[in-house]
C-alpha cells in the first residue's frame, strides 16, 4: 500500500500484518502465519455445552426438593 493512500480501516493507515506472498523473515513466522490462518472457529459447540449442564443441574436441583 502507498504511503499516500491511507486506508481508515487500520491503525494509522498501515497495515500490520506483513503481505502473504508465501515468503516470510524466517521458517518461525511461516508457521506462526500458517497456524493462525487455519484456526478452527470454535462455532456453538461450548455454548451447546454450557446449555445442557445448565439444564442437567437445574433438572437435578429439582429432584432434591
């Protein structure tokens, strides 16, 4: 990106990412790079989880009374 092209989406204009041309400074930042892109998204599986013990212990909660 040009200096004189500013791009208001980042921070002071400059992107901070380095471009993804497949070459980096060192094998290190390549695989930092790689690991962070294929990231798995961790979608609603825990709030699915979290759900379902909320509703087991209040299903327990009123076994007990």
């Amino acid at each position: 990106m040009a200096k004189d092209k500013i791009d208001p989406g980042t921070f002071g204009g400059e992107w901070t990412r380095p471009p993804s041309h497949g070459r980096g400074r060192s094998m290190r930042e390549l695989r930092d790079r790689a690991s962070f892109d294929n990231e798995p998204s961790t979608g609603c599986g825990s709030v699915l989880l979290v759900a379902l013990v909320a509703v087991g212990h209040l299903a327990w909660r009123a076994t007990k009374k």
